[in-house]
C-alpha cells in the first residue's frame, strides 16, 4: 500500500494514538468542542498586485460579517470570530486596517504569519517586533500584557525551527526561543502533513523545549494536562492529523484542510472530532485554509464555512457538546485555563471585547 510521503515520521504516533482509542483510554467524553480556523491569509498570493488583493480582503469585508451573523451562536452566545494570520512581507495598512474592522466588530481576529530564509537572527527579529508594533499601534491588534505584546505564530512554507532539511525558509535552529521572547502565545503551524518538517508529536497540543543548536525541537514536547503549569518554551497547537477511507481504495491524508478542493463534510467533521487533541472532556480542533485565493475565497464564502459550523454544530449534539467557535486567541485562553484548572468558557468571555486591551491577569501564566 502507497502511503503520502514521509509517513515514516508520522504513522507511527498515529497508529499508537489509534490503538489507545481502540483499548478505550482515552473514554472520557467529550463535553466541549472548541473550534478554530487559522488562515494563512495572504491577498498578494502569486503575485498579485494590489488592486486585485484589496478585492481579496474586501470580499472577506463584504460578506464574512453576513456569514458570521447567520451561524448559530456557539455555547456562550458569541459569533464566530475567524482568525487572519497575516503575512508579515505582505503589510500594505489598508488592508490590514479592513481586517481590523471585523476584529472591532468581534468577528475576526489577526495574528502573525511570516515567510523567511536566512536572513539571520537579527533580521527576523526585527521584522517580527517591527510588525507586531505596526499592528498593535496602527490597527489596534494582538495583545498588550504589562506592556508586552502577545501573538499567535505561523510560518510560511512550515519551516518552522528550521525544520526542512536543506535549511531552506528558516535557517534559525533556536527560533523557537526566539518567538517565546517575542511574545509568541502559541504556534499554530502543525500539521504539515507529507513535509519532512511535520512533528513526530502529533494530536496533542504540548509544550515544545527548545534545543538552540539543533532544528525541529517541536518534534517532541511535554503534552498539556488539566491542572498542569507551563513544562516548556513553546505551547503547540496541532490540527487533526491521520488518515481518510471513505469511498477511497487507497488512504489520504486528513490534515484539516478546508479548499476548494476538499471541502467539510459529514463524515471529515466526525473524523475531527476524533483526531483532533483532547485534555479531558474538551477536544480541541484548529482547522486551516489559505482562504485569499479566488478559488477558496469563493468557496469558503458561499457555502463552506456555513456548511462548516452546521455540520460541527449537528456533530456535536450528537456527541451531547457545547460548541465554541473562537478565535486561535480564545483557543488558547480556554486550553491555559484549563492547564490552571479553572474554567474555560469564563476564560474566553473575558477576552469578547477588543483585544488590544490590557490584561494584567494573565501575567502570572507567560
């Protein structure tokens, strides 16, 4: 049997994680799905010049706001909130400022997304910090925690740590510790699927220790648990990552992909449910699309993302679940409050306003 390319690196957790579900240790059941959506949003993607991405982002402007207002409400009553992570090589104030129109209206989120290839330590940091000052002071984004400002994290082409083989789009084997300096919540970068960057730990949300001489420290990590502290330098939020049958003679990958191409179904929405992380009662599932590209863009805005949330809507009622549709930044609220053993649907109704407010609170936990 053919199976997609390096799954010598993932199959084996995987059929492990497949044979603990089978011998029933992980029977606790499921009591809160908390669902995201993070997009690696890029409007100048092939290219484009600027008249025809600013027809990207207002596509997203003109009809996500319609969308989000006819989904039915997750459990505390909220609309969903899509999250852009937006690319740092792509900032035109524009663009961005539309983006942070919905964010204001409580619908939209933004965070950072970056595509590098060794242009070494210092440069990365630059552009990181200058970015994550431009969003914050220009647009009114992220997060100010006693003056330090806070960001979710994907990278461009996977390369996470410098994690491709060639040292290609990265070239920083301690940039992990880099990004935990910078203000880096969490990064939402897994599941990379058939690249040689794709973590060995996979259907967990852990936290990575970071090895500075050495790429890929993500690999391996210490998995989150109700009740637990900070173990680590990075928090790792992975997508759902295995294997998909139906109507097929040969598997495919399920890496939590919405496209075009491939969008929510009954039966993927029920195998999210079951791959993706769990701590305890509560399943975690970040899903991921590149959702500028005409093709996506359309699909994702006509039926997809309403077909999406009725789907995981009916999946979870059938599981007896509360729903929450959040932001990658209320994601990670409810899993930190979670690991502090407090509540996490107060911990994300907190956060319901603008989020660029101060939030002292959370100091203790960074």
């Amino acid at each position: 049997m053919k199976l997609p390319r390096h799954a010598e690196i993932w199959l084996p957790p995987y059929l492990a994680n497949r044979a603990r579900k089978l011998l029933g240790s992980e029977s606790c059941p499921i009591r809160h799905v908390w669902l995201t959506i993070a997009d690696h949003f890029e409007p100048f993607w092939k290219r484009a010049n600027f008249d025809t991405a600013r027809q990207r982002v207002d596509a997203w402007r003109r009809r996500w706001p319609e969308i989000a207002a006819t989904a039915a409400p997750h459990h505390e009553g909220l609309q969903p909130r899509y999250t852009f992570f937006y690319p740092e090589e792509q900032y035109q104030p524009e663009l961005l400022e539309a983006l942070a129109e919905m964010t204001r209206a409580g619908i939209a989120d933004v965070e950072v997304h970056i595509h590098h290839d060794r242009e070494g330590r210092e440069e990365f940091i630059r552009r990181v910090s200058t970015f994550c000052q431009l969003l914050v002071e220009r647009h009114g984004l992220l997060r100010m925690v006693d003056g330090r400002t806070l960001f979710g994290f994907i990278h461009g082409n996977w390369a996470l740590d410098n994690s491709l083989p060639d040292g290609r789009w990265c070239g920083l084997n301690d940039e992990i510790t880099i990004l935990r300096d910078l203000g880096c919540y969490a990064d939402f970068t897994m599941p990379s699927g058939c690249s040689p960057s794709q973590a060995r730990t996979i259907n967990t949300i852990y936290w990575s220790t970071d090895d500075p001489f050495a790429p890929k420290s993500y690999d391996h990590g210490t998995s989150v648990r109700r009740g637990g502290r900070k173990n680590g330098d990075l928090l790792m939020i992975p997508g759902p990552l295995g294997l998909r049958w139906k109507g097929r003679i040969l598997p495919r990958m399920e890496t939590g992909e919405i496209a075009a191409y491939d969008l929510p179904s009954e039966y993927r929405v029920r195998l999210w449910f079951d791959l993706a992380p769990r701590i305890g009662e509560n399943v975690f599932i970040k899903l991921y699309t590149h959702g500028a590209p005409e093709a996506n863009l359309e699909a994702l805005l006509s039926n997809g993302l309403r077909d999406l949330f009725t789907l995981v809507h009916e999946e979870a009622q059938r599981c007896g679940a509360c729903v929450h549709f959040v932001s990658a930044w209320q994601m990670y609220r409810a899993i930190n409050a979670i690991s502090r053993d407090c509540d996490p649907c107060a911990a994300i109704l907190e956060q319901s306003t603008l989020p660029s407010q101060r939030l002292p609170a959370l100091t203790s936990q960074l």
